[in-house]
C-alpha cells in the first residue's frame, strides 16, 4: 500500500543582536519548549521559548522561528516584566498602513521570508532590560495531508547553545485508533536514543525527546551552539473501507475519508517534458533518471505517452500506448536520449498532451497530464492568460493536470492557477541533488487512482468545504468539513458517491453514529473547518475574474481575522512595550533561499462548478406550487456554463464549485400511469455552496431551448416525452445555415440543404464541422466548439434521451436550459417550515428526491423543492421554444 507524508516542521533559534558574538555568560535560553498536539489530524503547536539577559546592561533579544508553508500562524505573545503583549491580526492593508507609519518614523519593521522548501520564517525582537527575562510564544495550526500512506511530523530545532531545560512533546489523539507511530530523522540516533520515548495506546501516542546538555552537542550536525537537526514523527490511522471517520464538536463536522482496499483504476497519462535550453546539465539529467524510473512502475494496464518540447513538439508516438514491455523499452531508450535545446513553447506542448487524452477515451480507466518545466513560455502563445484559457478549453475538466515547476526561474503563480483550472496542483521541484526523487516522489503520490468523480454529499449540513474531488489516489485522503445544520446530529446524513473503475458506488453507514468530542467548548473541529475554507478560498480567488473576486477575497479576509490566522490576505502587527520598534508578520510568497525580501501577496483562488439536471417524476408527498406551461410558452434561462462532466463514469470533476465549464441537466422517471395525474417534469439545479440541489416541477409534454448561441450560429431543442419513460423524445441541432440533425432512440437523421440521410448503427457521422458519433448507449456530438453526449437509457422497455453539455465557449448571447448558473442558498429555518434564503428571498420548500440520469447507472437525490420562479429567481417564461 502506498503511503502519504505530511510535514510539520519547526525550526527555532535566537539570536543576540550585538557587535560581536556573546558569551554564554551574556545572555542565556534556560528553557526551550516545544509542545505539538494533533487531535484529527489537525496540529496546532506551540513554542515556548524563555530568555535571560545576563549582562549588566540592555540588549535587543531577536526571536527566529520557521514554520511549514501551509501552517497559519494564530498567536504570539511576549511575557516581559509581567506584562504581556499580544500579537494582533488585521487586515493587510490596515497592517500595511502601521507598518509604513514605523517605517517613515526611521523604525525597523518585521521580516518574513521563504527560507526552504516546506518552511518560512517570522522574526522580531524586543530590547531586554539588564537581569531581565522574557519569553516568547508562538502558536500556530496545520491541517496534516497525507501522502504514501503517513502523516509526518517533523520538528527540526536549533536553537544556538544547549539548553538546561530542552522538551519536544508530541501528544497524537485520533478517534480511528493509531496503526503506527515511528520516529525517525537525525535526532533520531543511537546517541540519542534514550532521550526519546515513545507511547502508543490505542486511539493515542506519545512522544517525548529530552535530551540534555551533553546530547544536545551529539548528533551528526550539532555541536557546541547545542541541537541542529530533525525529529520526525510518522504515523497513520486505523482504516476501514466504508466511509471514513467522521468526528463534531459544537455544531461543527469533520469527515475523513480514504479507503484503501479497491481495485486500482488502470490510468492513461502523458508526460510533457521541457528539454528547452535552460533545462540544460543537471536538470535535464535528473528528468530523464526521473522519468526512466517512473516509466519501471506503470502497470501493464496503463497506457501512456511522452512528448518533449522547446520551440518545436517532440514525440516517442503519436498516441497512448499500453506499458507492456516493447513499449516500455522503447520509450526508455527515447527518454535517455533528451536533449536540451531551443525556447519553449508551453501552450502548443500541453495542448498536444491534451489532445492525445482525449483521443484516448478508454471506459474504466483514469486520465492524467503532467507537465515539467523550469522556465516561462517564450514561443508560440506567449500570452499567460490566453494559454490558460487555450488549455482550459481543451481539457474541458475532464482529467486533471499536474504542473511541476523544475527552479526559481519558471512563473510558479501561472502554473498553480492552471493547474488549480484544471483540477490539478502544481509543485516546485528544487534545484537540488535529489530533484530526481523529488519527481519520482511527486509521481508516485497520484500513480494508484483508486476513485473517480468523487461526490461527498452531507443532508443536514452547511457551509461545506470542497465536497466534489476528480480522482481519489491510494495513500491519500479526502478531507471535508462543514456546520451540521441546527447542531442537530438526527437530521445529519453523510455519504459518499464514486466511480470504482466502470461500476458507481455508495459509502455509507446509517446505523453508524458520528464520533463526539464530548466538550462543549472544544472548538478544534471549527477551526479545521475554518482553515480549510480559508485555503480553499484562496485557492478559488486564483481562478476567477477581477470582478468575481472582491466577494471571495472579502469572505477569506474575515474568517482570517475572525480565527486570528496570519494568511496572505492578514498580518500580524507584534506587540511591544512603549518605544520599540514596529514589528508586522505577513504571510510570504516563495522565493529563493538567498532573496530575504518582505514580500507582497499575489492572492491565489480557486473556481466554481455548478450541474443542472432535469427529471421526471412522481408528483411529490407535499406539493410545492407548480406553474404550468402551455405549449407555446416561452422561458428563457441566462447564465454561464456548468460542469458536465459526470456523465461519464470516470469523467473529473473540478475541485470547488466551477463557473467556466458546462451544466448538464438529466431527467429521471417513476412517473404515474394514472390518466388524472398529469405528467410532471421535475427539474434539479446543483448549487455552488451546498450538496443538496434545488428542484421544481412543471407538467406536460413540452418543446425545450436547450443551449441558443447565435453568434455561433448554433441552436439546440429538445422534445419531452408525454408518458411514463420521462425523457426526451429527440434533440434537434442546428449548426450554421444547412446543417440540421435530428437525434431519438432509432438514430440519427441528417439535413444538409436539399440532402436527407438517415442513420441507424454505429456510426460516425460527419456533415461540414458537425461530427456525430454513436457508440452503445452514447452519442457525441461535436459541433464547432460546442461538445454534447447524449445518454440513452431504458425504462419499462421504453427508451429516451438524455443531453449533457460537456464542453461550449461561454458568451452573452448564450442562453437555454445549459446555460443555467449553480444557485446559491442558505437554510435559514426549518421548523415549522423550512426556509431557504436565496438573493434575500426567503422561499417555503419541502424536502423530496428525484432520480438523476446524468450518470449510468442513476442515482436517486434529495433536493428541495420549490415553485419554478424561486429556483429560477425569475418568472417561468422563454423557456420553450414553438418549433424544434
């Protein structure tokens, strides 16, 4: 089983600001505390360090400590002369202003700099009066993530001299109970041995490092200015293949999912490799050990492929071929022989990559795009935002990419914004000897999708984290938190809904009770869910518009100073007694180890996704109004695009609610055979910040706008069926002025001008720019820069249709039943009635389901319902169309 690594790291050490080095006489560190507890995964670690000035006159005492990247901090306090000095968090741009003010007075100011690959500093100090003390305390929290099946927990401490009074405690509790605890890493010697201790108890573990002076001078890297090394401390939880560990505390969930005994998923990936001239000498030989290694552990049910690239593409083969043993040879001998060499043409390379995937469609597998470079695009598309856009329409969110950026030289913000469009991250490979495993290293961590198309979905429950994921890895985790609606656990139902290969499955426990922290002021689980959120927030701004991201940023920006977290949006202004100087902690970017330069934030953000169903269905147990239409009424439904992409069973999807890709809307059955009852059709619409959807109903047979584009000459109708299968009847494509297709259940009928041909088997069809294909129960169709999959399924031996918009160019003249936007809601009440408030409207609404036949085989949703105009915001009107 693969394993996963996470880093906590903590590096310390104090300093004395004087013309020259202090005698230990001076100054003294008497004691030196590190105390980390992770309860759930979540660290939160504080450092205690206490300092005596042993001189005979005052001096100012500097205070160093590196924390991991991801880790927030959200405390810092100073103990001098009893008094004690907080640490506040505001707004960066208020902290800014103070940190200008000190700065125009002739006064230092804070520092913060990247200095390594997890880690970033803060550094202040404070002047100490003679014989006087203080102490420094710093706290800050980390959400643990797993890789290749572990937790880590590095703490890494020098702290300049030895110190009397030295302790590393490490407290794990985990509800699951703890499969293993270990402790490595170069504290961890034989030296060093009897100073550590190490409990495990079931559901907690303990670990204690106290060394003395003299050991404190005994490790390979210490000596007489005392410890300089890491303690590492690995573990994991106890897993079973259901629905993970679920613990609440003050209204507040987190949910924990990775199951690990499923049939790995065979994969199709494409490795896109820079070998420009700036990859030149160690790096383009390390990419090639790197690759020669990774191409050793494909399965032989992978198919892959291998393209290189500097102003021109290069490739082993055109297409994906499976990784049996020729093949493998092959392309080993094609990667040994890389050479360095041209510019770089980024935006033609990955769109190559993309489109050898796409070519690739193999049902039951998983596909992957991982891109390596060490510089920016200098041929070709040079424009950063358009060869965004250029792949984020060729990928459509149908796999995810991975960009790797190899140095300091590469824009690290453009590819983690692609990447994060994409379904993806990005990671910096460091320059360093071992860039090699560092590669292989990342490879491995998404080598074994275990699931795709992952839907965590939680009744009873709101302002969720990201509850859509494109593929689960073996060794990872899926972590997802929110607030249990009303703090009532009976109305709380989570469960999970994935693709196993080519086989829909269901994690869920009803009979299994949700883990209680038991503490009514325990406010941990709310504090994951806010940390959670914060990153996920930043990570959302990256992707959206200028004017999309004021709403995003402003929410980040209030939870930071509401949970006290130092992120790229807050700072910390430090402290001091009366006449020191100014100190201000900001969150920094990445940057070489040698730039020390206070940094200003690029915010990072993260993108919507939205689905739009429709269904037929029973009338509902308490009717919400209806409004009916007649036949020639017409509604019109405007917005952007929405994510299509679970139609297909192993199809990504994006990992927050995204607005760039495309709504599909289903439609299910169950409808009653009684000729009083009339035929309703029961619409869903997904929502972008909750899991359960909104749905309505309107009655009859009608004439649907399914997606108009006039600008692109394209038009698209659907005729709902009037008895009990409650799908469509057919779909009708008009593309440009002679181009007219009429798709049912028997085939497929083409009009070209005065032309009429009618098709009936498994066919590809291709009239001007409009290519169809009919393969077993799907038929594609691509026309212009529009592509649609239309599902056919049976029901009672009657078949019906049902579109899915996977992929169309967003524009203002687009509008129809695709072109619908996720809603937005909160639950605002629910006894006697429950309430959701929607645009400041509070709407009456009944809890009921619907089978959703945008995926094969379908699944039955809850979804509240609703009259027409309250889902819509709008009245039901141009929403049908008087001919197909």
């Amino acid at each position: 089983m693969g394993r996963t690594v996470v880093q906590i790291t903590f590096i310390i050490f104090l300093l004395v600001l004087a013309s020259t080095q202090p005698n230990k006489d001076d100054w003294d560190i008497y004691s030196f505390h590190i105390n980390s507890t992770v309860t759930s995964r979540y660290a939160t670690t504080v450092i205690t360090s206490r300092v005596a000035n042993r001189m005979n006159e005052s001096k100012e005492i500097e205070f160093h400590v590196q924390i991991p990247k991801n880790a927030f901090i959200s405390k810092f306090r100073m103990f001098i002369d009893g008094q004690v000095y907080d640490g506040v968090v505001k707004a960066k741009e208020q902290a800014q202003q103070q940190y200008t003010e000190a700065v125009s007075r002739g006064e230092s100011a804070g520092l913060v700099s990247s200095v390594g690959r997890t880690l970033e500093e803060f550094k202040t100090s404070v002047t100490v009066a003679a014989h006087k003390k203080v102490t420094f305390e710093l706290t800050y929290e980390e959400l643990m993530k797993r890789t290749h099946g572990k937790y880590e927990l590095q703490i890494h401490t020098r702290p300049t001299q030895p110190v009397s009074d030295f302790k590393v405690d490490v407290h794990i509790h985990e509800e699951a109970g703890i499969s293993f605890i270990n402790v490595k890493g170069g504290l961890s010697t034989n030296a060093l041995a009897n100073a550590i201790t190490k409990t495990h108890a079931d559901k907690q573990a303990w670990v204690y490092f106290y060394p003395t002076v003299d050991q404190q001078k005994m490790c390979d890297s210490c000596g007489d200015q005392g410890m300089n090394g890491d303690l590492v401390i690995v573990y994991d939880v106890n897993r079973d293949n259901g629905l993970g560990h679920i613990k609440k505390s003050d209204g507040y969930f987190v949910h924990h999912f990775a199951p690990s005994d499923l049939p790995r998923i065979p994969k199709n990936v494409v490795f896109v490799i820079d070998q420009s001239g700036s990859m030149g000498g160690r790096k383009i030989e390390q990419t090639r050990t790197a690759l020669i290694h990774i191409l050793n552990d494909l399965a032989e049910d992978d198919h892959f492929g291998l393209i290189t690239f500097d102003d021109r593409i290069s490739y082993w083969k055109r297409e994906l071929v499976q990784a049996n043993s020729k093949n493998l040879e092959s392309a080993k001998n094609f990667a040994r022989n890389i050479q360095d060499r041209g510019s770089t043409n980024i935006n033609e390379a990955v769109l190559q990559g993309a489109r050898m995937l796409n070519a690739h469609n193999r049902e039951g597998s998983a596909s992957i795009l991982i891109l390596l470079t060490d510089g920016d695009p200098t041929s070709g598309v040079t424009n950063l935002e358009k060869i965004q856009s250029n792949v984020r329409q060729a990928i459509a969110g149908k796999f995810p990419l991975y960009c790797l950026g190899f140095g300091f030289d590469v824009d690290f913000n453009f590819l983690e914004k692609m990447s994060l469009q994409n379904n993806g991250v990005a990671r910096r490979i460091y320059e360093d000897s071992d860039a090699d495993l560092q590669l292989k290293g990342f490879y491995e961590e998404v080598a074994t999708p275990l699931l795709t198309d992952v839907t965590m979905i939680y009744v009873g429950a709101t302002n969720l984290t990201q509850t859509n994921f494109s593929q689960y890895y073996n060794g990872s985790e899926i972590v997802v938190a929110g607030e249990i609606t009303d703090n009532n656990i009976e109305t709380f139902t989570p469960q999970v809904v994935a693709i196993s290969s080519n086989r829909r499955i269901m994690f869920s426990n009803p009979n299994e009770t949700v883990e209680s922290t038991g503490t009514v002021s325990d406010d941990r689980i709310q504090r994951v869910w806010a940390y959670l959120t914060v990153k996920q927030l930043l990570d959302k701004e990256l992707q959206l518009s200028e004017t999309e991201k004021e709403k995003v940023k402003k929410e980040a920006l209030e939870l930071s100073v509401r949970y006290s977290f130092v992120t790229p949006l807050t700072s910390m202004v430090v402290t001091k007694p009366p006449g020191e100087n100014t100190d201000v902690l900001h969150k920094p970017k990445e940057v070489p180890v040698n730039r020390r330069t206070r940094i200003q934030h690029v915010p990072v953000h993260g993108t919507g996704m939205a689905k739009f169903k429709h269904a037929p269905v029973n009338p509902p147990r308490h009717q919400a109004p209806v409004r009916v239409l007649k036949k020639n009424t017409r509604v019109t439904l405007r917005s952007g695009l929405l994510d299509t992409s679970s139609d297909f069973p192993l199809a990504p999807k994006g990992p927050v609610p995204r607005v760039h890709v495309v709504p599909f809307f289903s439609i299910a059955a169950n409808v009653p055979q009684a000729t009083d009852v009339p035929l309703l059709h029961r619409f869903l619409i997904n929502t972008e910040n909750q899991t359960v959807p909104l749905c309505f109903d309107v009655s009859g047979s009608l004439q649907l706008k399914l997606l108009h584009h006039p600008s692109e000459e394209l038009f698209v109708n659907g005729e709902l069926d009037s008895v009990v299968n409650g799908g469509f009847n057919s779909i009708f494509i008009h593309f440009q002025t002679d181009h007219h297709f009429e798709i049912d259940s028997r085939g497929v009928t083409v009009r070209e001008g005065q032309t009429v041909a009618h098709h009936t088997g498994q066919d590809t069809i291709t009239a001007g720019s409009v290519t169809v294909v009919v393969h077993n129960k799907k038929i594609h169709v691509t026309a212009g820069k529009m592509r649609l999959v239309i599902l056919v399924h049976e029901k009672n031996g009657n078949k019906f249709l049902w579109p899915v918009l996977k992929k169309h160019r967003s524009a203002n003249d687009s509008e129809g039943l695709l072109a619908v936007k996720p809603a937005v809601y909160e639950v605002v009440q629910q006894v006697p009635v429950t309430k959701l408030k929607i645009k400041n409207q509070e709407i009456d609404v009944t809890s009921d389901n619907a089978t959703d036949y945008s995926i094969d085989p379908p699944v039955t949703k809850n979804c509240w319902l609703m009259s027409a105009d309250s889902a819509l915001q709008r009245p039901l009107a141009d929403f049908s169309v008087a001919q197909l």
